[in-house]
C-alpha cells in the first residue's frame, strides 16, 4: 500500500484506544511522511469530500435597498 499523502510505504499497526482502554485500534502509518490512516479518520475525509462535491457555488446579484429607477430620480 502506498501513502496518500505522499505515496510513502504503509505498515499496519495496532494500537490501544486512548485512555487506557483494551480496546485494540487498527491503523496504517507511513514510514516516510508519519501519516496516520485509522478507520475514523478515513471516514471522516470520505464524508468532507461528498459534502464538499455536493456544495454547488452559485453567484447572487447583491441586494440593494433600493430599485435602479428610484436611484436615478433620487
């Protein structure tokens, strides 16, 4: 497997949750740049990137208190 950050080897590694929990955590890290990849943090770049496909960017007139015409005789 291969970084994607910087393309970098992964190596798995398993960690405990913090806190002193049991609880044994799965990850990947990379050699070369120290990324870490844990389920938590994969799911949450998935859902940035989807939200972020849906954001459509629309362009609005600004608002202005008063019509043109009323501007002009004003």
């Amino acid at each position: 497997m291969s970084c994607a950050r910087c393309g970098g080897l992964l190596v798995k590694e398993s960690v405990y949750d913090r806190e002193g929990s049991s609880q044994l955590v799965h990850m990947n890290r990379c050699l070369q740049c120290g990324n870490i990849e844990d389920p938590v943090s994969v799911r949450n770049r998935e859902q940035v990137l989807q939200s972020s496909s849906l954001k459509v960017k629309v362009r609005r007139e600004p608002e202005h208190p008063f019509p043109p015409i009323q501007l002009a005789k004003g």
